[in-house]
C-alpha cells in the first residue's frame, strides 16, 4: 500500500523490517513464554479439579491437550516467519509482490501492474 502512496523504497523495507521485528517478538518470544506459563506454572497454580457445581473442568489430559494445541500453534508462525524473512534478506518485500504478480496472467494481474491493460 506504501507503493501507491509513492513513498520511497528504503521506507518501505524500513516499515517490513519493523513489522518483521515485531512479529518475532510478539508471534514468538511473548507466545512461547505463554505457552511455558501453561506447561510450567499452570500444574502448580491451578488445581485440577472436574466440578460441575463450581465451573471448574481442568484435568491433566485436558492441560496436556491445551499445551500440544499451544505448540502446535506456533508452527504456523514459525513457517511465515521464516519466508518472511527470507524474502526480506533475497528480495525486497516489493519486489517479490511484483515477482509472484508478473507470474499471473494479465487479468488477474490488472490494476496491480502496468502493461497488462
């Protein structure tokens, strides 16, 4: 979106960088250390305990699901993260867009690149 508002390459990898930095810190180093809360603390803090009457359902199968679902849900991020930033250090983040568009056949395309009209 920066592209059409003609602002200058440099910004524009700036701006990627930053979203990249962040995105480690936040989709990685503050979720890991959530999902080590729920491993680690959880079991010592929580009482397990199945009451119908108060609301509580936490058992150790349930917790061991919630942690498995919790690791497996950093997988995700990881892949992105990882295309990302290779693009990032290849390729500028502008250039790829424009790389995977040129592959598209023109009508696809329209409005995103010039010379397919």
């Amino acid at each position: 979106m920066l592209r059409y508002l003609q602002v200058s390459q440099l910004a524009t990898d700036a701006i990627f960088g930053w979203f990249l930095l962040s995105w480690l810190v936040t989709r990685h180093f503050l979720f890991i250390s959530v999902i080590k809360s729920a491993i680690f603390d959880a079991p010592r803090l929580i009482k397990y305990e199945w009451s119908v009457e108060r609301g509580h359902f936490l058992t150790k199968t349930a917790l061991g699901a919630f942690c498995t679902l919790l690791l497996a849900l950093e997988v995700g991020p990881l892949c992105f993260f990882k295309f990302a930033t290779r693009t990032y250090v290849t390729v500028s983040p502008v250039d790829a867009v424009y790389m995977v568009l040129d592959d598209l056949p023109c009508g696809l395309a329209r409005g995103f690149r010039q010379g397919c009209y």
